[in-house]
C-alpha cells in the first residue's frame, strides 16, 4: 500500500486546503518553502514537525521543533493532548498545530489524479493538479457569444479554463454530414500547418461531448477590413485619420506575407477566397488572413494527386451560372469556390484544376482595387467569364473590353471618385497599372508571384516607379524630387538665392554702368572743352596755359585723338609760332595717301591705305557723313567743280560718287583700269 496515495485536510483562518501526496513519502510540515506542506503563520517553526508513513491506517508524527513561539498559540496537540514526542496519527484523528488542524485519509483508488499519482513534488502542487484535473473533468472551454457565423460553421467567443486564456472556438452548425466534417477538420488542419504572423493560429482540433467537431484559434479583437472600407466609404472621421491609404497599404502587404507564405510551403497552399471579410485588422496592428476553408493543396511538379485533392476538384462545380447568390461572403460547399467580386475568371468558370498562385494574386489585385475606390469589382458570372475566355482564344483582343469590364472605376479617369483616404483625394495613377496587371484576364499576364505584386506596391511606397506603369524618365526624375523633397528644397533655395544675388548683381553693374557712362559723358565733355580752351590759348602765343590745359583733358580723356593730335602737332610744327598751329587733325586707321579740298573750301576729303575715304569739316574738323569703304587701299578724291559731288577710288577697280547733302553712294561703275595711286610718308594729314 506504500503506492497509495493520501489526501491531507488542512484548516486554517476559515480556508480549507487539501493536498493530496504519495503514502510512501515523508511529509514536512512548516513555514520554509522546501517543506511538503507549507503553513504560513508566524508561530510555526520552518520545520515543525513531520509525517512518516508506518501502517495501512498510521502515520507517525515527529515534532522536530515542539517548543518555540507555537507554545504561545497552544503548541503541537493530537486530539487535544501536547505532544512533545513521537506519536502515531491515525485516519481520521486531529491534528492541531498552533492555530491550523490538519486531518488525513486514504484516497480511494477510482479518484487517484493522473498528474498526482506520477509526480512526486510537493504536496502543495499536487494539490494544484488534482484541481487542474478536476477542471478539465468539469469541462475546458466556457463558451460566450456568438462572434460570426458562415455557410458551414459559426464562431464563438470562449475562455479556454485551463490557461484562463480567450479564444474564438469555431464549429459545425449542427453535426454536419461526413463531407462537411472533412471539409472542416481540412480547414482546421490547414489553417493550423501555416505558423505565420498574419495567419491565425489554432491551438485545438477536437470533438465535444455532443459530437460535434470545433478547432479553437486566437480571438482578435478588432474589425475586418470590409467593416473598415466600409467606414470610409461612409465618410467615418475616425475611419479616414486612422486608415488613409498609406494605412492600408501596410495592411495589404501584410496580408501578401501570409499568402506568400502559404504559397512557398512545400506543397503549395492557395487561398483561393480572399476578400475583405476575411482579413482581421487588429486593435493594435495586427493583420491576420481568416477562413481557409476553400484553400487548395497543390502539388508539387512532378507528383500525381492525392486522393484528397481529387475529391476537392470533384467537389467544386460551375453551379453559380447566372444565378444571384444570397450572401456573396459565404463560403458554399459544392459549388465553386471563393466570392463572386474576387473571383479569377478561371474560378469563375469553375477550372479548379487550373486554380494556382496566380489566382490568389487575381483575388489580391481586387482587394487592392477594393482599398482603392471602396467598391468591389464588377461581380462576373460564370457564363461571362467563359464568353470572355472564348473571345479570347478566338482571337479577339479583348483585354482593354475585360478591364473597363471588371475594372470600370481605374479603367476610365473621368470615372474615378473623389475620396478623402487617398492622397490629394484621387487614386494614384503609379497604382492603377499594378492592380490592372494583377487582374489580367489571363493568368500568364499577371504577375508571376505575390512578391513581385508587393515589389511594386512597396515602390510606390518608397517613392519609386512601379514596374507595371513602365514609367519614363520625366516621370522617374519627378518621383526622385518627391523621395529627395528636403535636399530637393535646400538646392531650389540656394538656386533661388543665387538667382537673386545675380540679378542684384547685375541690377547693381547695370547702375554703375550708367553712372560711368554719365561720368564718362562729363569727362569727355569736359576733355573737350579744356581742348578747345588750350586750342585757343596756343593760338594766343600762351604755350604753357594751353599745354596744362591740354594735360588735363588728356588726363579727362585719354583717348581723346583731336587733343592728342592737336598737341603733337602743335610740338611738331609750332615751333612756339601761334600762327603756325593746326587749327584741328583728323585721324584714319592706317597712313593716309591723299587729300582733296571742295572748290569752296569748306569740306576736305581723305583716302587712306586701310581702304576707307571719309569727308571732314574745314572749320571744325568734325566728319561729315559716313565713311566710305573699299575691297582695297583709296586713291585720290575728288570734288566736283561746284563741290556737291565726291568721287572716290581704289585699287580694287571700284569708283564711288557721292552727294553734297550727306555724302550718301548714290552710284557705283567698275573701272577695268586700276585707280592712280601715290604712297604718302606720313598717317596723319593736317589742315593749316
């Protein structure tokens, strides 16, 4: 009997423990945490006394530590007596320690703990297991309200009693015949192989007492995602600030994870009824991907179908036809699976052996064009997909009639609203290409994987172009400024500043400018008038008046050649004679040849070897007219006998005549003789 097991009733302050321990062991009692069983009062000693087992019916009780502060409180007593020495406890019989009564009895065989009758730890947990067991015996779940309900199943909000742990419990209504419960128990099974964050766990699969199957998996606590589109479309505040579109967006790459995930197992998984009903969007971010019940096994290249994928082909139908369905989000057994606004042509023309990642990429595509305008594609049945199909394989290109078709509120720009989650409240054209191509008609035209469907989405996060809108460089170049906004800024500021530095710069040269050439018009005037004033003081015999004088307009103007002429003739010829300075000197680019004077003497012409003739003023010097130009060096002009005409020469065959008023050509006759010509020894030629 040493393997029987004993049940020890422990009262103390009103509360009544029981601990149950093997027979074979010793119990210690006291206030330390390594005793059996653990009695915390102040007066008890850490270990005060111990039971040991001796007979079928006895134990013996040694007091280790009779005395000490439990005197205070009566001490250590069997049926009233003190005990300060070993004595025999029978079933039964009371034993006061201090201010706690302890009793023992056998335990019958029929109600020996599983837990307990294998462990041999302290009574303490062994009392713990026998209320574990005793819990589980009395039932695991504590079932709540109801918190969904679908075409086979319903889902319940329950707290799993062992882990005092909330769980959504989902099962059959009703028991369901043999094809439903191997639907359910596939969806369980499924569902709880794919360990993903954003696919929901399951933590049970089992059968409760009234034969039903369920599977338990984590409450979440939030709202699906067609309850949050659904929000928004009504224009919810609340819904716009905490769900823009770049909010959802991170929901739809998290969904994209979990269905990438699913389709990277070793045997691919296919969703197959992704829609907004079946995301669940956490209170605090958690995206979870709901109800696998018509998820697809595929199999791997290479290897024949189990019998449990044929059953799943031979179970689905084209039954939808033309026919309305009652409830769109309702997973329908025997018929075609998914929901008719997410469905893949394919799906919809009931090819479940066709059915592969790229319908899930199909289905992905919708829910992004759902995020997008807040309304499901057009539902297509399944007498239009095959229509479409065979226009297609006719030859007829049908893909932009399939995308007004499905598509209308992307496909055509005029037809996009105006709604407050998107940015700039319109629909961003980088995304309409992706979910267009994601929602080709034909499976070979969308993208070949959901990491490459994410690849775009995640480029136009980032600011980048999406492979599907084939952008060109203006468009690249704009999405580069808008990823570079804060550097894009600072060189449009320094750009700007320097623009404006420059055109003060040149605004202030421009004034400086005008202020020398008005300087320089005061110099020149000024140069001029102390010319003239030196002109006539030379002219009065008073040389060192006029040489200052003609200094300091030289020094006004330095380039002023009448001063400077005027001067070097006056040094040249004067000789210090006032009647024998120049009255004026004119100046040519190179040596000039000959001279002429008009009959009356008011005009005088010169040729000159730099191929130009000019007519000067006899009393001022000043030109009169134009220069005149030639292919080569001038010759010899000449005036008219009444002065009004003025021929001139050259040695390029050429005769020029010109007239009084302003020396104008007025006619020209080629020469096939050369003009006469004589070289003069100096460039300079004077009026004396």
């Amino acid at each position: 009997m040493k393997d029987s097991l004993i049940e020890l009733l422990i009262l103390s302050e009103g509360r009544e423990d029981r601990f149950v321990a093997r027979a074979s062991q010793g119990i210690t009692i006291g206030r330390s945490p390594d005793c059996a069983v653990v009695i915390d009062n102040p007066y008890i000693a850490p270990h005060q006394a111990r039971l040991v087992w001796i007979a079928d019916d006895s134990l013996t009780l040694d007091p280790i530590n009779p005395l000490g502060p439990l005197v205070a409180v009566g001490g250590l007593r069997l049926e009233g007596e003190r005990i300060t020495a070993p004595v025999t406890v029978r079933e039964g019989q009371k034993l006061t320690i201090g201010p706690v009564v302890l009793t023992w009895c056998q335990l019958p065989e029929e109600e020996w703990p599983t837990v307990a009758a294998k462990t041999s730890g302290p009574a303490r947990g062994q009392s713990a297991a026998a209320r574990l067991v005793k819990e589980l015996n009395e039932g695991r779940y504590e079932i709540g309200t109801e918190v969904g309900r679908g075409g086979m199943g319903k889902v319940l909000e329950a707290l799993e009693k062992p882990l005092l742990r909330p769980v959504a419990l989902k099962m059959l209504r009703g028991s369901g015949d043999d094809e439903d419960q191997k639907r359910f128990i596939r969806e369980a099974r499924i569902t709880g192989g794919l360990q993903h964050p954003s696919i929901v766990p399951v933590y049970e699969l089992n059968v409760d007492t009234d034969g039903r199957v369920f599977y338990t998996m984590k409450l979440v606590r939030g709202q699906t995602l067609l309850q949050i589109l659904q929000d928004l479309a009504a224009g919810k505040r609340a819904a716009v600030r905490r769900y823009p579109l770049p909010a959802l967006l991170t929901v739809f790459q998290k969904v994209c994870d979990a269905v990438a995930f699913a389709h990277a197992q070793p045997k691919p998984i296919v969703h197959r009824d992704l829609k907004p009903e079946n995301i669940m969007v956490g209170d605090y971010g958690e995206v979870l991907v709901m109800d696998w019940g018509a998820a697809k096994i595929l199999q791997p290249k290479g290897e024949t179908k189990d019998s449990e994928s044929d059953e799943e082909d031979r179970g689905e139908s084209t039954s939808m036809g033309n026919d309305e369905t009652p409830d769109p989000f309702v997973t329908r057994p025997g018929s075609v699976m998914g929901t008719p606004e997410y469905m893949a042509p394919e799906q919809a023309r009931g090819q479940a052996a066709n059915a592969d990642q790229r319908t899930d990429i199909y289905a992905l595509g919708a829910l992004l064009y759902a995020l997008l305008t807040l309304e499901a594609p057009v539902k297509m049945t399944t007498k239009e997909a095959h229509d479409f199909e065979e226009r297609r394989l006719g030859g007829e290109e049908v893909t932009q009639i399939f995308r007004r078709y499905i598509a209308p509120l992307l496909s055509d720009r005029s037809a996009r609203q105006k709604l407050d989650h998107l940015p700039a409240r319109t629909v961003p054209d980088s995304l309409v290409p992706v979910v267009l191509k994601a929602m080709a008609l034909c499976p070979e035209d969308r993208f070949t994987s959901v990491k490459k469907l994410q690849a775009d989405v995640a480029a136009y996060q980032a600011g980048f172009a999406t492979s599907a809108e084939e952008a060109r460089a203006w468009k690249r170049f704009k999405l580069l400024i808008g990823r570079n906004k804060v550097l894009f800024t600072a060189l449009a500021t320094i750009f700007a500043i320097l623009l404006a530095a420059t055109a003060v710069s040149l605004y202030q040269r421009k004034a400086v400018v005008e202020s020398n050439k008005g300087l320089q018009l005061t110099l020149h005037r000024a140069s001029f008038a102390d010319h003239e004033t030196a002109r006539q003081r030379f002219r009065a015999g008073a040389w060192r008046e006029g040489l200052a004088l003609m200094e300091r307009s030289l020094n006004f103007w330095p380039d002023n050649r009448e001063a400077a002429n005027y001067l070097l003739s006056a040094i040249v010829f004067g000789h210090g004679d006032g009647d024998r300075l120049p009255i004026f000197g004119v100046h040519q680019g190179a040596g000039m040849r000959e001279g002429a004077f008009s009959p009356d003497g008011r005009y005088f012409a010169t040729a000159s070897q730099d191929h130009t003739t000019c007519v000067w003023d006899t009393a001022t010097g000043a030109q009169v007219g134009k220069t005149l130009r030639h292919a080569g060096p001038c010759c010899m002009p000449c005036f008219s006998p009444d002065g009004r005409q003025l021929l001139t020469t050259g040695e390029d065959g050429v005769a020029n005549a010109l007239g009084y008023a302003n020396w104008r050509t007025f006619s020209q006759a080629d020469e096939t003789w050369p003009a006469r010509s004589r070289s003069l020894k100096h460039r300079h030629c004077w009026c004396l």
